[in-house]
C-alpha cells in the first residue's frame, strides 16, 4: 500500500508512505544494501540510530550461500538479521549482469562521464543465457536461475520487497542486442508475476539502456502488468558523455508512464546529486552501496563535501568529523577527524563502523530533508544548498 502525501510544483518529486508487512517507510527514502543479510560493520541498533528504514539483500548471494538445502529451513531473512522493519531482495537479476557481459567488457552498469566504471581489465563471462534463464558458472560450480527460481528463493528469504527476474544490460551493448534482452525480460517479468504466491510487494523492472525507445517502450510494458511497485535498472549512459545528465534523461523517459500512485525504487543509484535528480524524477527509493562501502575504505560525506579520512592533514585534526551532523558518532561519541584517522591506521574495526554509521546516518538524514523541503515546497534552496557547499564532484 503506497500513499502519496505531498507533492513539488516545480518537479515530479513526492513524499509517501510506503506500508509493508514490518512497517511503514516514509519515502524518498534511501535503502541501506545488506548483500550477504548484513550491512557490514553494523548491528542493528546502529542501522535504527542511522535512521535506517528499509534493506536490500542480495538473492544470488544468499542463495549461493544457503543452498536450496539451506533454503528449506530458512528462519526468514528477518530473523536472520534481526531486523524487524521493512526488507527487500533484488531478483538475482543484476549478477547476470555483474558475472556476465560487465566481466567480459570491463564495465560497470554506468558508464561515461565522471560515472565512468570502463576501468576493470575484462575478466572471463561467467554466465549463458538462454530464452529459459540464465546458467552461472561460478568458482567450477554451475547453477541455474530462473524466473520462477529467483520468486520462489525470494519468497523463502522472505523479504517485504521482492523484484522481477531481469537481465540488465550494459551501456555498451548495441541497441539490437539491448532490444532483444529487454524483450526477453518482459517475458521473464511476466512468468516472475505468475510464479508469485506469496502477498509480498513485488516490483516489476524497467529496462531499455540508453535508448529512448527502448527505454519507453519498456517502460509502457512494465506499468501494465499488476506489479505492486516498479524498479528502473540500469545501464545507465553510455560510452560517451555524461552518465548523470543521461540518468536524468533516461527517468524523464520511462516516468511518465509509470502508475502515480504505485512506489517506483532507482537500482543501484543513490549518491548526493543523483538522490536529487532521482527525486526530481519522480522516484521513491533508492540503493546504492557506495556510503557504507567506502566508509570501510575511510571516505566520510559530510555537510561540506566528501573527506578520505586517512589522509595525513586530518593526523592532528580535533574537529568533529562532521560538526552539523546528528549522528550518535558525532554527538554522543563526539568522535574527532584525529581520532577516526588513527581507528583506521590502527585497523580497529572500529574504525569502520563508526565511519559506516555516519555515512549511513548521512544519506538517511539527506532523504529526510528532502521529505521535509519537498511538503514545505523547499526542494531547490536544499539542493542548491547541498551542492554549493562542496565542489559537485565531491559528492559525486
Ligand atoms: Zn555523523
């Protein structure tokens, strides 16, 4: 059940309340990434602290891990992560992806720009797919993944939230070969709605690539079938030009045709000024690993730009980390930049999660801000604000 409870003028931004079976998420919201059932570093009264709302956990993982064994005793992923508030699960979809053609081609899912990801030396593809599904060959073990595969392990997990089978494709594939693998994950979208026999949400996927054809087109197909929601995939850009300028471009596309009042989820994207551009568009949620990833690796966001905290310059640095933030890492702990350098140089585990909890309390906070601005029709002055006060690529 989504409601819609207030709207910008000057954008397609909204805020909702999204209601699952664990509770209600105030939306745009950012969704925190627990690919192995766990958001590193973090228990869970550091996600509640950091504002946490709603997870994703990673199905082809999970299910890499489990066993379909494993799988039949499952406890549920809630009461393996003890998390009693919304979960969702991505379909397994974006490794057919990741171990496939972005393997074989050295690419991410978003190229160009200062995005670009065509840095990786190309690796061997891992998977073949088929009309039926995809096969995965992994570490000399072969498996096999489906639509009806993929629902079936995601109602097991039992998340919330679960999504279509799809096959992303990359922003360097051609438009004949993107065409045909967006046909194909119509039909895999269509066979996820009927394997479905549980009442959790299911979202069914917008693809297309780059290509504004394919990209309305896909999304026409997708907003008629009863989905509960709706997810835009990647690839987002191409081999030239900017990728954000090309994600703006891509949602303005495909949101048009998107049901108003069902609750649209942005895959895989989720950094300061694509949150923005997202919400502009029309999106609800959003999921990107990036903050607490890199939180690991010492990068903090903070009020005026990103900081890589193991830098020398910050060795005798007794500021707070981020001196406006709320997080119980800057208030309660009052934990200085001097302090979080030397966590990180002395490889205390510390270090990351006190790093991870501020990111995430980050990105929390911002889409509540964002709520805030977008009912008090405020959502320019936040932008604006948000971005003058570091260089843009800072937050990029
Ligand atoms: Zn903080």
């Amino acid at each position: 059940m989504f409601t819609i409870t207030a709207r910008d003028e000057k954008t397609q931004a909204r805020t909702g309340i999204l209601e699952t079976p664990h509770g209600t998420v105030e939306t745009p919201a950012f969704v925190a990434v627990g690919t192995h059932a766990r958001v590193r570093t973090l228990a869970t009264p550091d996600l509640v602290a950091a504002k946490t709302q709603l997870i994703i956990a990673n199905t082809y993982h999970l299910w890499r891990t489990l066993g379909d064994e494993g799988l039949k005793t499952y406890q549920g992923l809630h009461a393996a992560m003890q998390w009693p508030y919304s979960l969702m699960t991505d379909s397994g979809g974006f490794q057919v992806f990741s171990l496939g053609i972005a393997r074989e081609q050295g690419v991410g899912k978003v190229a160009g720009g200062a995005h670009t990801e065509l840095s990786r030396m190309p690796e061997k593809n891992l998977v073949r797919i088929t009309e039926d599904g995809v096969h995965f060959f992994e570490d000399d073990h072969e498996c096999y993944l489906d639509a009806e595969t993929s629902i079936r392990i995601q109602q097991q997990l039992g998340a919330d939230i679960i999504l279509a089978f799809d096959e992303p494709t990359s922003p360097l594939h051609d438009i004949a070969y993107t065409r045909c693998a967006m046909e194909r994950t119509h039909r895999w979208e269509a066979r996820s709605l009927a394997a479905r026999s549980s009442t959790q949400l299911l979202y069914g996927i917008v693809q297309g690539g780059p290509f504004e054809e394919l990209r309305r087109e896909s999304a026409h197909a997708i907003a008629g079938m009863p989905f509960d929601g709706f997810a835009v995939g990647g690839a987002f850009g191409n081999s030239f030009g900017s990728a954000r300028i090309h994600m703006k471009k891509e949602l303005s596309w495909v949101s048009p045709f998107l049901p108003e009042n069902k609750p649209r989820h942005l895959l895989g994207i989720g950094l300061v000024e694509d949150l923005f551009d997202g919400v502009a568009a029309g999106m609800d949620t959003f999921d990107c690993v990036v903050p607490t990833r890199e939180a690991r690796h010492g990068s903090i966001w903070t009020r005026a730009g990103r900081l890589d905290i193991k830098r020398g310059r910050y060795v005798n640095d007794t500021s707070i980390v981020d001196p406006e933030c709320g997080c119980p890492v800057c208030t309660l702990q009052r934990t200085t930049k001097a302090e979080l350098y030397a966590l990180f140089h002395e490889k205390n585990e510390e270090a990351g999660r006190r790093a991870s909890l501020h990111n995430l309390f980050f990105f929390n906070n911002l889409m509540e801000e964002i709520r805030r601005a977008v009912r008090e029709k405020k959502l320019d002055e936040l932008k604006a604000r948000y971005l003058s006060r570091s260089a843009a690529s800072s937050f990029s």
